[in-house]
C-alpha cells in the first residue's frame, strides 16, 4: 500500500494518470492531504468512484497523539506522536513574535551517538518515511489550530543520515498546493555528516544549515561527538564554507555548553577562530540534563560570559532562550520514557 504522501506532487500525478484519474485530481488530493484529511470520505470532491480506486492501493497516514504538553509560561507544547508501527517520535511547537515554529524529527533514535543526547540512547530504530516527516506539520497544526511558518529540524534523528526522504519532504512543504513554507523558513541541523552538506548543497535549496558544533577543537569533540572521528572540524568548516557560497545563506553553530567540558575563556576563543571567517552566528544552549550522563550546566553568570567574550571578538552570539521550562522533558526525553 502507498501513502500518498510519500510521493511528491509530480509522482502523485503520474500516479493517479496511470491509474486512469484526470491531472487536476493531483491538485485536490495534495491540498486536503496537507490539511489532514485524515481519508478518502473527507475528500469531497473526489467522485466515489475515484475514493474507491484509491482505497485499493493507498491509504492516508495519519500520526496519533500518544502525550502532549502545554507549557503555562509560553505556550510551548510539546508532542510525543505515535507512528502507525507504535514507534515514537517527539515534535516541539514554540511560539516566536514571527509567528509559529515547529521542531521535528527525522528518525526513530539516531545512530550518531552524541553523549549530551538522548535521543541517542538505544541507537536508530529506523528513519521516518517522507509522509511521517510532513505529518508532524500537518497533526501539530491542525492540533495547534494555528498556522505553522517555520520549521526546524532538530528534534530526533540526523536529517543528512536520512537524505532522500528529507529532501521529499523539504519539496512538499514548500509546494504551494501544500503548506507553502518557504525554504527561508526552513532549518536543517546536522551533526556534521561532510559529504551529505555537500550534497545537501547541491540540491541549491536556501534551508538554513546549521550545524551541532558543541566544541571548539578536535580534542573535545572527539570526546563527545563520534561523528568527528570521521571528519575532523577542519572538513566540517570547508564543507560549511561550500554551502555558504553555494546557498548564499549564513551557516550557524548550535554550541551546548558542558560545565568543565566546553565553557572555558580558552574554548571561547577557540570557538570565535572557527566560527569568524565563516561570519557564522552562534547559539548558545545550556545543556539539557540527561540522566545517563555526568553533564552539567554553567551557571548563568558563566554562560553569560562566555557569550560576552565572543562578542568581544566580533561574533554573532546568543543564548537561546529556553522555552517550556516547565514542561521540561528535552528532546529525546519523552521518547526515552515511554521506551
Ligand atoms: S544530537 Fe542529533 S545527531 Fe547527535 S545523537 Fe542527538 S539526535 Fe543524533
């Protein structure tokens, strides 16, 4: 059986004239899939005939609310969706002065093994199908009533380890018979898989590309980043300087800072070497507890001077702001429990 929303638009047309349907079906059956219908009944302008058809060889996936939280402070509400297979998945919507924005993930567990992260803890389960990405989009709006405009993907999973089905996705949200979100409006996280940014660059969509950089140097992120075992920081900042020039866009770094790891004057400054030539802006996230591991935050005074020195040396640096506080469970967390 095929989800529908598997295929972008031009495979939905060639699939539906192949099975003896007009072109102008295409256009329908995108629009309500991106508004969630949730089946072919609520598609009523598609003739019986047609619904019957398209039961016998595709369906409509939909994601079930497993949990869901509300934060009382700033209305940040966090999602533990259940996929059809009964894996988990955890989607974030925050609300910004821009308007709403949703953070996503790409796989069922992850196979790169950062040791800040829990989503990590117990590896990849598998990658998300193009339709389950866009899913997330679709349930949480409609559950939110709101429209979403931006998108991060952040939340579960390495998006380049998951490259095709990412890439779909990326075409269907932006298609403007579907939910038209701009690419400018579009963020992709990686660890630092190299080769994939190169591809991702060729792909000459202007996503944001920002990159989950952590440390300064080579020694420390040996430590915690497995993936820099592979390639090294030097790779990773050519390959981020490829993008930028290829894209136009500015690269920035997520950087969580680890008490007595990462959060030195020294790492500071190391960290302004990297990120200056690049022009790239820094985020600044203290680092979420995760209980199978020793990490630590800083106190604020020390997070905060440590975003001072970088700005001292000309860089672009901020302290994300942390939303939800009260409803905590960072990512991976919700997951983690419910395994
Ligand atoms: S930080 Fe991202 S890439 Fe690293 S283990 Fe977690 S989900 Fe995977």
């Amino acid at each position: 059986m095929i989800d529908l929303k598997d295929l972008d638009y031009d495979e939905l047309t060639e699939y539906l004239v192949s099975i003896g349907e007009k072109k102008f079906r295409a256009e329908q059956i995108f629009s309500w899939l991106h508004k969630g219908a949730e089946s072919y009944d609520e598609m009523t302008n598609l003739s019986k005939a047609t619904r019957e058809r398209l039961l016998q060889e595709t369906y409509v996936s939909t994601l079930k609310i497993r949990e869901k939280y509300v934060s009382k402070i700033d209305g940040t509400v966090k999602y533990l969706f259940e996929l059809p297979d009964g894996n988990c998945i955890e989607s974030v919507v925050m609300r910004y002065h821009h308007g709403l924005t949703i953070c996503i993930s790409s796989q069922v567990g992850c196979r790169m093994g950062c040791r800040f992260c829990a989503s990590t803890i117990g590896g990849l389960v598998r990658s998300l199908t193009a339709g389950e990405i866009l899913n997330q989009v679709i349930f949480a709006q409609k559950d939110v009533g709101e429209r979403i405009s931006n998108i991060v993907m952040m939340g579960i999973g390495e998006p380049l380890d998951n490259f095709d089905n990412v890439i779909k996705f990326l075409h269907n949200v932006n298609h403007e018979k579907g939910l038209n979100i701009g690419y400018r409006h579009i963020t992709i996280s990686t660890c630092g898989v190299v080769p994939m940014i190169y591809r991702l660059a060729e792909e000459k969509l202007p996503v944001t590309l920002t990159i989950s950089l952590h440390a300064p140097n080579n020694e420390i992120r040996d430590t915690i980043m497995p993936v820099n075992h592979r390639y090294k920081i030097e790779e990773l900042l050519k390959a981020c300087k490829a993008y930028a020039d290829t894209t136009g866009r500015r690269i920035s770094f997520e950087y969580s800072l680890i008490h007595g790891v990462n959060d030195s004057m020294a790492n500071a400054e190391e960290l302004a070497k990297i990120a200056g030539p690049l022009h790239a802006h820094i985020n600044l996230i203290p680092v979420n507890k995760v209980e199978e591991r020793d990490f630590k935050k800083g106190s604020r005074e020390e997070i905060q001077a440590f975003c001072k020195r970088l700005t001292e040396l000309g860089i672009n640096a901020t302290v994300r702001r942390e939303l939800g506080a009260d409803i905590q469970a960072s990512c991976g967390q919700l997951r983690k429990k419910v395994l």
